[in-house]
C-alpha cells in the first residue's frame, strides 16, 4: 500500500507492520518491547486532531434557520391566498375587457392599454410563483398553474422562464452561472463593459441614463426571447403545447384590437401594452440584485451567504408586497424559495435575527434607494467600456 495518501491507509498499514513486528517478537520472546513499538509507530503516522468549537458550523447554521421557520408553520402553503388573488386579476381583467368593447375607437384605449400591462404583470408575478411551488404542495399542480398563467395569460414560455429563473436561483449574481448577469444590452460587469465596441460601446457608457427607457423596451423582448427559446433545436418539454398556446393567444390579441381599432391605434395600443408590461416587469426585477455582491466564478461559499448577500430587500410593507409581486421579500424568497407570499413578511424577522447572530450582513432599502444603488451601479459597470471615439494612435502618443 505504498503511497497512500489517507490517513485510513496509513493506519491498515501501521497495523499490518505492528502485526509482523509482534510475531517476531513472540518467537524471541520480547512481547513487551513490540506493543511499545506498535504505539509508538501508530502514534508517529496518525495525528489527532480536536474539532474547533469558536467557528459555528455554516451548514448547522442555516439547517437551524429552516428548522425554525418550518416549526413556525410558515413553509406550509396557502393557496386560498393565490386563488382570491387570481380571482381578483379576473375580474380585473374582464373589467379592461368590457372598457376596451365600450369605448371603442377612442384614444382613451390607451388607458386599458396601460392597465391590460398592469394586469399581465401581475399574471406573470402568479407565474412565477407557481415556478417555486409557491402556491400548491404539488409540484404538477404548480405546474399546470404555471403554463396557463404565463403562457395563455402573459403569452410567454413558461419553460423558458423555468429553466432560466432556476439557473439564477442556484447560483445569484455569480459570474458564468447566473444567466440574469450576461450581457444583453445591458452590461452588469466591467469585464462585459470593456469587451464591447462601436455603438454598443456608446450604449454601455451611458447605460445608467438609459435603463429606465430600455425597460419599455423589455416586454418585446421577453416574448421574442421566449418563443425564441422554444424554437431552438434540441429537446424542449411542452414545446408543441406551448407555442400552440402563444400563437392562439396572439392570434385572438392581436386580431381582436385591429378588428375594433383603426391601425394607428392599434399600433399604438400594442405598444403601450407592452411598454407597461416591460417596464413594470423590469422595475420590479432589478432592485433584486442589481449593485449586490458579485460572486467570482471560482470562489466557494456557503449557500446561506450565496443568497443573502447577493439578494436586496425593499421595505413598504403589504402594498409593497401587493405592487412586487412578493419580491420586495428577496432575501427570504432566495432562502426558502417555495414559501409563499403571505409568510414573507414573517419570516423576514427570523431572518434578520439569525444573520445578526452570525454576522452576516443583510441588506433592505426603499425602492427610491434602491433605484438609486441600481443605478450607480450600472454608471460605474458602464465607464468600463470603451470610448467609440477614442483614437488608440492618438492616446498612445498621448501616454508619452
């Protein structure tokens, strides 16, 4: 067994040398000097070793948390909660319904355009929350919930919002993990920022200014990333019920406004509609992460640490709550990803208290200071990237 590099193997053999040693010995009759040999051999190879108690145990750590929060009863699910709010967004939405048969061709429309925007949004924050098993204790029933609210209601993939939410989940914020951190118009790191080049580059710099405008650009691009992704070659689960869903969806919108409006007005319905519906979804999301902690792609961390330092919360209370979906609670959303809604705000104060008696920092905020962090964030990502107009000849003369 030469060159083992356990401590299991170097005991097999310090026993298997004190074996042959004591055998020796009986037949010279130094039974004595051998047992002395063996423990002085095994104590030579085997190091004891006495575990630190001043460090607490991260994994106990958070184990302890969940023990807690699973004794208070707030991991049990409440979907009478879901179902009156699903209820509401119904009569919510039939109401924008009978506005839109009434008025008719009316600039007025775009009102119910904005409010149809409100609505799919929070369909889509009911989506979501099916996604995490938020709603009911079967994972098939949150699924079925999950498909019609976000592909028949919203119109987007519902397995598409899956597969990349779930990605985000395990790893937040961490670099080459966390799909919500790659670049896409918007650079959430400098090393994104400085690769880009040309208009790009322009846009990059000024990003900060920028973001609130390109969100009303953000509902378009959800839908086309979503169809997009089932379209792709490969294996898709749900592709064929998913896309019949959204085309029959789009069909009946998109037939229905250009049926009763004139075609500027439609034009102009559509894009209200989703302007709202992207602006809203993407006011709601950013706070979330945006200007938290960055984690390196090769660095290790406690899961614990991993979703409360890279997670924000917004304080406000229950209309908070009603206006986010739930996600002003981030931290105990990352935490305990299948609570639901209602024991958020509880949970949050167990929450607290178990980070302050460990040290780890815990971050909430109002909306106004977040937006604020947000984007101070993506002002200091942006410099990063090049000056299009920048002359590399003439700054290198410069330098000298």
């Amino acid at each position: 067994m030469p060159g083992c590099r356990w401590a299991g193997c170097q005991v097999r053999r310090v026993a298997w040398v004190a074996s042959s040693r004591s055998s020796s010995s009986r037949r010279l009759g130094s039974r004595t000097r051998s047992v002395r040999n063996s423990v002085s051999l095994a104590s030579s190879a085997v190091r004891t070793t006495t575990p630190r108690r001043d460090r607490p145990s991260i994994t106990s750590s958070y184990t302890t948390l969940i023990a807690s929060v699973r004794e208070a009863g707030l991991l049990r699910h409440r979907p009478g909660f879901y179902w009156a709010v699903f209820g509401g967004l119904v009569l919510a939405l039939g109401g924008a319904i009978a506005g839109f048969v009434l008025l008719q061709e009316s600039w007025f429309q775009l009102l119910i355009a904005a409010a149809l925007g409100i609505i799919f949004t929070q369909f889509a924050f009911l989506a979501h929350e099916a996604s995490h098993r938020q709603i009911f204790a079967d994972g098939r029933r949150n699924d079925r919930a999950g498909r019609v609210l976000g592909t028949a209601f919203v119109g987007m993939s519902y397995q598409w919002w899956m597969t990349k939410h779930t990605k985000h989940h395990a790893n937040p914020n961490r670099v080459g993990k966390d799909p919500d951190i790659e670049v896409d118009t918007v650079s959430f790191l400098e090393s994104d920022a400085a690769r880009q080049h040309g208009l790009m580059a322009l846009v990059t710099r000024k990003q900060a200014w920028l973001f609130f405008p390109l969100l009303l650009l953000e509902g378009l691009n959800l839908h086309y990333l979503s169809v997009r992704s089932l379209l792709r070659r490969g294996p898709v689960d749900g592709r064929v019920l998913e896309l019949s869903t959204i085309l029959l969806r789009l069909g009946l919108y998109i037939g229905v406004i250009f049926w009763v409006l004139p075609v500027g007005m439609a034009f102009a319905f559509l894009g209200v509609q989703l302007a709202v519906f992207g602006f809203y979804m993407g006011a709601s999301f950013a706070p979330n992460h945006v200007g938290m902690a960055i984690i390196p792609a090769d660095s290790r961390i406690d899961f614990l640490r991993k979703q409360v330092l890279t997670s924000r919360n917004i304080s406000g209370g229950l209309p908070m709550t009603a206006l986010m979906g739930g996600l002003n609670y981030q931290v105990e959303h990352h935490l305990f990803p299948s609570m639901s809604r209602p024991a958020l705000a509880r949970a949050r104060h167990m929450v607290i208290a178990h980070c302050t008696a460990n040290g780890i920092p815990y971050t909430e905020t109002n909306l106004v200071v977040a937006y604020r962090q947000v984007l101070g964030y993506l002002n200091r990502v942006g410099l990063a990237a090049r000056d299009p107009f920048d002359c590399p000849l003439v700054n290198a003369y410069r330098r000298r």
